[in-house]
C-alpha cells in the first residue's frame, strides 16, 4: 500500500506530520492525553503540579526506552513560559552548553525569562561536559531536564544528581500500550482513523508481548504491518497474529551491557543461582546470550558463584563451573552454551553454603585490623636451613600422619588466636560431615 493512501489526499495537500512516522505523530500534546507513569504524573502528584504550574526544578527522567521520558519533555515545552532548548548529548558538546548559558544569562538578565534546557542521552555526556552544566543549574540560569536509559547514578556526575530530582519512569504496562495502539488506530487526525482497520485479539496480544513496555516498539510495530498489509476489495484492513509477526520479525531484547539493564539482570542471574532457582537462572542466563553478552563474563560469575554461595555443601560445583569455562575456550559459542547451561543449573540446584565466604572476611578482617600478628609457633617454624636448629624451629611439631585418623592436636594458630573461629561448617551438604568431623576433633573450639 502507498503510504499516501492512508491519507485520503494528494501529496500535495499532506500536512508535514503526514511524512513523521506513527510513533511521532501520535506523541500527546497535553498532560490529559499522556498514558502510563500514573505514580509520577498522575492528577495532584508533585511533578504534575510542578508542570501545570511552570515552577518547575531541575530534573532526571530516567526509564527504559518508549515510557515516555522525550513526551513529558515536550509537555513541558509547550506549557513553559520560559524559554525551552533542546540538545541531544549524542550530537551536542561543550561549546554548545556554553552558548546556551550565556545566551539564557542575557535572556534572564534583560527579560526575566528563564531557560529550561533538556539535553537527551544526558549520560552520553563525559565528565568534563558534565561539569560545564553545574554552575548553571546550581544558580538557576539553567533549569535542566536530562533524560537517559541508564541509571543516572552509575552514569551522571554526583553533583548534577544531588542538584536535580531524580524521576524513575517505568516500562508501560500491557493496558497502558493498548490504550495507545487503540487511540492510534481511532485518531483521524494523526493516526489511522480514516481507515478500517481489524486488530485481531491475537495480533494484539502479539505486537504487546513484542513492546516490552515500550510504546515506540508498539506504535512503529503497528506502523509496518498496517503498511505492510494488502486491503481487502471493501478496502478493510485485517491484521492477525500472523501478518503482525510478520511485519515485526523480532523483539529488541532490553539489554544494555553498559547501563543498569546489565547489572540488574547480572544480578538477578547470581541471585537465582544463590536463591536454588534453576528455571529463573538458566532464563537469565539466556537473556543475557541473547542480547550479546559476553560468555566469558557469564561463566566468571558461575565460577564465583560455585565458591561463594556452594563452597563445601557441594566441591563438585567449583568443578563443575571451571570445566564448563575450560570448556567454552575450547569449542566456543554456539556449541558451548549446553556446558554453560549445565554448569548454571548444577550451581543453581546444589545446596547452598557461604561459610567459606564468611571465614574468609573473618580472617581478613584480623589481619586488616593487625590483630593476632603475632610469632609462629615454634613447632610451625621453617626447620629446613641448618641454622633453624639452633634456632629451635620445628621442635615439638607432631606430624599428624603418624597418628590415627591422620590427625593430632597440637596448636597450629598465633597464642593470641589460639581459641579464635574463623570457618563454621554449615549442616548443608557435604558440609555436614565436615562440621561434624571438626567438632570431634577440635573440641575445644567446635563446640
């Protein structure tokens, strides 16, 4: 179908917004016609009257793609008195900043007039562009708007943060990207109201399973396969499952490896594999291989797992997990992702311990504090030189294979860490065992 056609007009007489895509045309001009993010702009919350007042403070909209972060900018400038300026950080840099504020000196000083500034990708900009914007919004010449996809905490200089509200926008929800797939299929102005257009229940459930929150995917999802679709001869247009998937072909997996999507799933993958969830870590797991995660970095985090959160209840994982790294060097993806797999699962299904963990930051603990750095016992002391005789090193020392059970008592810590505990076996596992053969033999301190 000619794009022209959905018009009912000639290319002359198409208004400008006829050549922007869907997404686009469809943007909300009010605060009324804005979908979704009800905790931050519903009626009476702060930032909503904030806006609807133009009192507005510097400000970070932070949120996934498509929740709305560029809309509310363009709210914003169409409600200001002030004057509005907009910048990406993709395209924009310091001489740019500096134009803008000496330019919104003058207007401030001459007018009275304030500037509100919203600079898109703000996390695109490096340290030194950064600290360009701070005397402006800290003395208000600047009224600053940033939006970005990362965590403005791992990517925004702490100073901008600690000057601005901080706004976390959430993906929409299924009803909310309904809401706005229906409107744009009953919009005449803007959308496809002009046209007869069936959205098949399950083509819908398909283009929203296919957003993953984002209102952009669906509306440009929307866009192709209406596009994209043959009108029947009564001209009507039927989008089912089928033509839908078609005309989207694939989900964009959210998934940036620089920005908090990757340490929120890096996260929630350790703790499923710590958590005994093998269905929820081996989904992480493929996630992140999906979206072009490095392997390496995956199989680091199993292997340290395998020590952290199994330890003694199971040695086999350590095992298993640095095996399974061995054996991605060895033949690679796509071949390696069933060890990947395998080591994942065993990891997340074995039971679970941190005691190595914890006797580790004991010890470390005594030793950063310098306590307990006292002398080697005599019987301990390196005898092997001819000197360490005269010396009386290694007197007294009992070679514990001399003695049943290979074992002997004898002091093997500093005198002033003698009764010192540093590893608690748990009753996990393999563990068990091990707690219950320390207790008999160091009764003194295995109590």
């Amino acid at each position: 179908m000619d794009p022209l056609d959905l018009f009912s007009t000639t290319q002359s007489e198409l208004p400008t917004t006829a050549y922007m895509p869907l997404a686009a045309r469809m943007r909300p001009r009010q605060l009324e016609d804005l979908v979704g993010q009800e905790e931050v702009l519903g009626a009476g919350r702060p930032l909503r009257r904030a806006i609807e007042s133009d009192r507005l403070t510097s400000l970070i909209l932070f949120g996934p793609p498509g929740c709305g972060k560029t809309t509310i900018a363009a709210l914003i400038a169409g409600s200001t008195k002030g004057h509005f300026e907009q910048i990406s950080a993709v395209t924009s840099g310091v001489a740019d900043i500096k134009r803008i504020i000496g330019e919104a000196k003058d207007r401030r000083r001459i007018y009275r007039q304030r500037t509100i500034l919203f600079i898109d990708e703000i996390h695109r900009f490096n340290k030194g562009q950064q600290d360009a914007l701070l005397p402006a919004v800290e003395d208000g010449t600047v009224v600053l708007i940033g939006a970005t996809t990362s965590n403005p905490f791992f990517d925004i200089n702490a100073a901008l943060v600690s000057r601005s509200q901080m706004v976390r926008l959430k993906p929409l929800d299924d009803a909310a990207i309904a809401q706005i797939v229906q409107r744009a299929l009953a919009d005449k102005e803007n959308g496809y109201g002009n046209l007869t257009i069936a959205l098949t229940p399950e083509a819908l459930e398909h283009l929203l399973r296919c957003s993953v929150g984002d209102a952009r995917n669906a509306l440009n999802g929307l866009e192709a396969a209406v596009l994209a679709a043959e009108p029947g001869a009564d001209g009507a247009i039927i989008l089912g499952e089928t033509e839908m998937a078609e005309a989207i072909r694939q989900k964009a997996l959210r998934y940036d490896k620089d920005g908090d999507q990757h340490y929120d799933i890096v996260s929630a993958f350790i703790k499923s594999m710590r958590g005994s969830d093998p269905d929820a870590a081996i989904y992480w797991m493929s996630r992140m291989l999906a979206a072009g995660e490095d392997p390496r970095f995956i199989m680091r985090r199993v292997v340290i797992c395998a020590s952290e959160d199994v330890g003694n209840a199971d040695p086999t994982a350590l095992l298993v997990a640095v095996a399974a790294a061995q054996a991605l060097e060895l033949i690679g993806l796509p071949e390696a992702r069933h060890n990947i797999s395998q080591a994942v699962i065993y990891v997340a299904s074995a039971p679970k311990s941190n005691s190595v963990t914890v006797a580790m930051g004991k010890a470390a603990t005594v030793v950063e504090e310098q306590r307990g750095l006292g002398a080697v016992p005599i019987p301990l002391r390196d005898a092997s030189y001819p000197s360490a005789a005269r010396l009386g090193h290694g007197q007294g020392y009992l070679y514990a294979h001399n003695y049943p059970e290979h074992f002997v008592y004898q002091q093997y810590l500093p005198d002033e860490l003698r009764q010192e505990r540093f590893y608690e076996a748990s009753s996990n596992g393999a563990e068990k065992a091990t707690k219950e053969r320390l207790a008999r033999l160091w009764k003194d301190r295995y109590q």
